[in-house]
C-alpha cells in the first residue's frame, strides 16, 4: 500500500476542517502515499508554515523531500504526476480532455467555493446572502449539467474535478443551515453524486464530521465579530 516510491518524506501542513486540505489527504489517499499530516494552528502560524508558503502563509502545503508544494489545486496535481506508478491518473492524460478538467476545478475553486464562503460568512444581511445562495445554486446546476448521467466528473474514473468539489459536500451541512435551503431540492444529482464519492475510502476518511465544521463556523464568526 504504502508506496513512496520516489523517496520520500511527505509532511501534509494541514487543518482539519479545510475543504483544501482535504483535496490533498483525498489524493494522497487515491495514490496510497504514507505521509505524516501535522496540524496548523491558524491563529498563531508555525514557522514551518511561514517558511514552506510564505507568499500566501495558508494550509494545505506538501512538503515532498523538504520542498514545499502550496495551493490545493497545484498539489493535487503535483501528487498525481508524481505517484504515479500504476500508470492510474486522476488527470486526462489527452490534452482536450485535460484543459477541460482543469477549466472546471479552475470554476469550483473561484466560483462554487467563493459563494459558499459568502453564504456562510456573510457580513452584509439577508439580501447580500440571498444572492449568494442564488449564484451557489446556479454554479452547482451548471455543474449538475457537466456530471449529466457520468458517475463522476471524470465518466467512469474518479478523478481532479471529483477531488476539487467532493470536499465542499463536508460544509453543506453548514452551507445549507446558514442560509435555511437544501440543495438537494434543486440539485439532487449533485447529491447523488456526492453519495458516490463519500463511497470511496479515500473521500470517507478524509472527511471529517458536519457537525464539528458547523460548531467551528459558529465559533469562528464569533471569532471575526459576524455572528448575529
Ligand atoms: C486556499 C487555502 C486556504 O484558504 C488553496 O490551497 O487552494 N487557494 C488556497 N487555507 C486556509 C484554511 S481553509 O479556510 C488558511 O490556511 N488560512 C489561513 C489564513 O488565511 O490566514
């Protein structure tokens, strides 16, 4: 299982409740890497963290071999082209194929992402939110089109796009219950789709509990001085 065939200290800069981080753990997982995930406290940074990103000084950083990987997406992708010894790819490997799911991470990442982020810190009322809860779903109905029939976003193959949206699913919950909606009634293929993914041992262990992300959410706005 463990097969960090290219030598190999992996350290994982993590944070439990980081839908990035988890993009991270799922490909480690996909690719069975053994690494060692060490825990950041945001409020007070290690001087590991500031040495291994300090550009934009956030979770998720791989270190491979003491050299630092920052930005979900790019260590992703960096974890895929370099564990990559069963010829199995979480990336098309065909060039038109490729910029597509790199289109649509590229979409979740600034889009999906960002609305969710605007619904559940909304520091602006009820008007601001409901807009933001208005683009989430359009963003995610255009999604729900792409998946079409496919059992992922990548047809028949776990893949990028998959790892990119799966870990905004863990803050649905907390999505949903911030701005009183449920998504699935608009888009139950999302749902369905998500329910497959969590099916994987790789997505269900890198999870964490809904609950926890929504207590974390009540204790962070607290925190930020948002809290109603
Ligand atoms: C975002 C990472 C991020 O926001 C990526 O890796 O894809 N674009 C980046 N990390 C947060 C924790 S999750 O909310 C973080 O480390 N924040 C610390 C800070 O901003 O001070």
């Amino acid at each position: 299982m463990a097969n960090n065939s290219n030598n190999n200290e992996v350290i994982l800069l993590d944070f439990w409740a980081s839908p990035y981080g988890m993009r991270a753990k799922i490909a480690l997982a996909e690719k069975g890497v053994t690494y060692q995930r060490i825990e950041q406290d945001l409020q007070n940074k290690s001087e590991l963290l500031l040495s291994m990103n300090p550009v934009y000084k956030c979770i998720p950083v791989l270190i491979h071999n003491n050299k630092p990987v920052c930005e979900s997406l790019f260590v992703v992708q960096y974890i895929d082209e370099v564990w990559n010894q069963n010829n199995t790819f979480l990336l098309p490997s065909e060039s038109y194929l490729r910029a597509q799911a790199l289109f649509w991470a590229d979409f979740i990442d600034k889009k999906v992402y960002e609305s969710g982020k605007r619904i559940i810190l909304n520091k602006k009322g009820a008007a601001e939110q409901e807009s933001a809860k208005k683009e989430f779903l359009e963003q995610l109905t255009l999604l729900e089109k792409m998946l079409g029939d496919e059992t992922y976003f990548g047809g028949d193959v776990f893949g990028y796009v998959d790892i990119s949206l799966i870990p905004l699913y863990n803050w649905f919950y907390t999505i949903q219950k911030s701005a009183k909606f449920n998504i699935q009634d608009s888009c139950p293929k999302i749902i369905k789709w998500a329910e497959r993914c969590i099916q994987r041992e790789s997505v269900s262990k890198s999870l964490t509990d809904e609950n926890k992300i929504y207590e974390y959410l009540c204790d962070l706005k607290i925190r930020l001085g948002i809290h109603e």
